[in-house]
C-alpha cells in the first residue's frame, strides 16, 4: 500500500484514500488525514444542482487548501450540464481529481436520479460521465457500488462503461445499495470487476486494519483502498496502516489523542468561526473516544459548550484524570 499509484496525471504517494462522507470530510479534516498519510482525500458531496443555482454554502465546499493535495472533489447530479459545470468550477477552485457519485443510497439524492440511481439508467450515467469528462482537464473518477440489490451485481457492466469513456479510477464500495454503509463487503464480484478493467479500482467497505486492507487487495487484486467510517476521529489511520502499527492505549498515546482533539477543534474554529466550529467537531468525538472508558460522560460534557476555551478546559480535565 506504500506505493505510489497514478489517477491519470496525478501521482498518490500511497494506495490509501480517505472516503467522501458528508458533513465530515471538509477542508480541515480532509487536512488531518493528508497529514495522517493518506494518499488522496475526498471531499464530501457538492451538489451540481445548488452550484447551478449559486448557493453560497455549495460554493465553500469547494474550497481546498494547499496542505491537503492531492485533494478531489466529489460532485452529484443526475444532470449532464450541470455536472459539468459543476465539475468546471471544482477544477477551477483548485480540485486535483473530480469524482461522481453514483453510490449514495440516500433517498434525497436517489429520487432525483442521482447518486445511486444512476446505475439505474445506464444512457444517463453515460450522459453525465461523458459531460463531466469533456468539461475538466484534470482526471475524472466514480464512485460506485458493486450493485444496488443483492442478487444484481451492476459493477462489471458499468465499471466497463466508465473505462471506455475516458474515467481514470473507480472506487468501488463492495456493499449492496440495500446494505447503506454496514453489511458484508462482497469481494468475489469486485474481484470480478477488477479484473475487467484496466484502470485502477480502489475498494471500500468496512476496511479498519492493515489486516483488512490485505484481505482486500489479496482476495481482489485492486490497486488500492478507500477508508471512510475508520477514519472519524482517526485521521492518522492511513500512516498506522502502512507501518501496521495500531494506536495504542499508553498514557503517551492518550496525551497525543488529546492533543489531535485540541488541534481538530482548533482548525475547525479557524474554518467555520467558533460556534460553528465547536459544533462540528461534535460529529468526531465518538471516534476520537473510542475505546476510552470516560467516552460518555466526556461526550455529555463537551456536547455541551460552544466555546474552544470551554471546551479545550474539559478536555484539559480529563486529560489530567486519564493520564495521572
Ligand atoms: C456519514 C457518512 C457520509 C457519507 N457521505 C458520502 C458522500 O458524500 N459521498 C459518497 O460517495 N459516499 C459517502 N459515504 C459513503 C462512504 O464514502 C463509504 O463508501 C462508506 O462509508 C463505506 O466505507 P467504510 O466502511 O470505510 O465507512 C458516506 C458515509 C458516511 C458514514
């Protein structure tokens, strides 16, 4: 996994992508993880319809950092023109990759024909891709699932359709769309859909360990993996990976927990202001907590302040109880 890979022109130093999630892979989490090791990271979902429409908040997803590259931006839609539109105005704000979703499970976005229901609509999704392709000079990926109900796997057609129409690389999430993000990965029809292709497939679904990412790439022979739900309150996940060393539970480690929190919260405060900032990071804390035995009553406490100095004084706090 420590070998670097190519998208088309850009060059990942690592084969460990970090996972579009919505309303948490923003600007200074999407940081923490490329500090964290990983080889790409990806933005949560632009709308194409609200960048159409020039809303304002859609417009500062958007926005990209030079710390963080090579950095993609993941837009929906299930309307080639806005697509690729949208797809302009990410390359424009400074996105290395554009990737399209054609994976998200969520009704909102499926009853619009977008995200997953584009594996619905086979002249669609070549609509929409091919738009998006001739709008950017930069590479373009998709995300997909290896198919929405369990006894259809839709991977190995439309990956096939992808590749003929110029994408770079594929994520593939190996769950069902019926399954959303829990359920078991299945690694014989991604496996298959590797093989089919020649451009790189990334997997995704339930990846935690080094372990994990081994099963992946032996069992599928893909060039990569993304990482999503392991990575909430573990942006360093992607460097514990690849020199297959866990977090562990010492004192030392603690400290440094705590220290990426008060980071975390730090940056956050700087992107969104303080109120928004603080609770934003509330979304992390269950994963920065993990495994801790004060993670409750610690939730419960920094749940409820709306400032960095109150909430850097309960972390301080416990930070004193747990390492004492
Ligand atoms: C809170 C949350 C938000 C997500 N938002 C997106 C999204 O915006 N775009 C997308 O393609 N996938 C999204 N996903 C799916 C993830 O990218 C990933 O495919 C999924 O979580 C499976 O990977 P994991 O088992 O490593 O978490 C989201 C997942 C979560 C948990």
């Amino acid at each position: 996994m420590n070998q670097p890979v190519r998208i088309g022109s850009v060059l990942l130093k690592n084969r460990l992508v970090l996972a579009p999630m919505a309303g948490l892979t923003d600007m200074p989490f999407r940081i923490l993880c490329a500090r964290g090791g990983a080889g790409l990271v990806c933005s949560e979902m632009v709308s194409s319809n609200a960048l159409h429409h020039q809303d304002k908040k859609s417009f500062r997803l958007l926005r990209t950092d030079p710390e963080e590259h090579p950095v993609a931006i993941q837009i929906f839609g299930a309307d080639p023109a806005n697509l690729a539109e949208a797809a302009h105005l990410a390359e424009k704000a400074g996105a290395d990759i554009i990737d399209i979703n054609c994976g998200c499970p969520v009704p909102k976005i499926t009853k619009t024909g977008a995200g997953m229901a584009l594996m619905k609509n086979e002249s669609l999704f070549e609509k929409c891709i091919d738009s998006v392709i001739r709008s950017v000079r930069i590479p373009v990926t998709v995300k997909m699932r290896v198919g929405l109900l369990k006894q259809k796997k839709l991977s190995l057609h439309f990956a096939k359709i992808a590749e003929t129409l110029g994408v770079n690389a594929l994520f593939i999430h190996a769950r069902y769309g019926e399954d959303g993000r829990k359920g078991p990965a299945d690694l014989e029809t991604l496996a298959e859909t590797v093989s089919s292709v020649r451009i790189p497939v990334f997997g995704n679904g339930g990846i935690k360990t080094a372990e994990d990412v081994s099963t992946y790439v032996q069992r599928t022979g893909c060039a990569g993996v993304m990482i999503g739900q392991a990575a909430i309150g573990n942006p360093r996940i992607f460097s514990e990976i690849i020199l297959n060393k866990p977090s562990e539970n010492t004192p030392e480690s603690l400290r440094d927990k705590f220290n990426q929190i008060r980071t975390h919260a730090m940056m956050n405060v700087a992107h969104y202001g303080e109120k928004l900032g603080i609770l934003r990071i509330r979304k992390f804390i269950p994963g920065y907590l993990r495994s801790s035995p004060y993670a409750v009553v610690m939730r419960k406490q920094l749940y409820s302040v709306c400032t960095l100095d109150l909430f850097n004084a309960i972390l301080s706090d416990f930070e004193q109880k747990m390492t004492s």
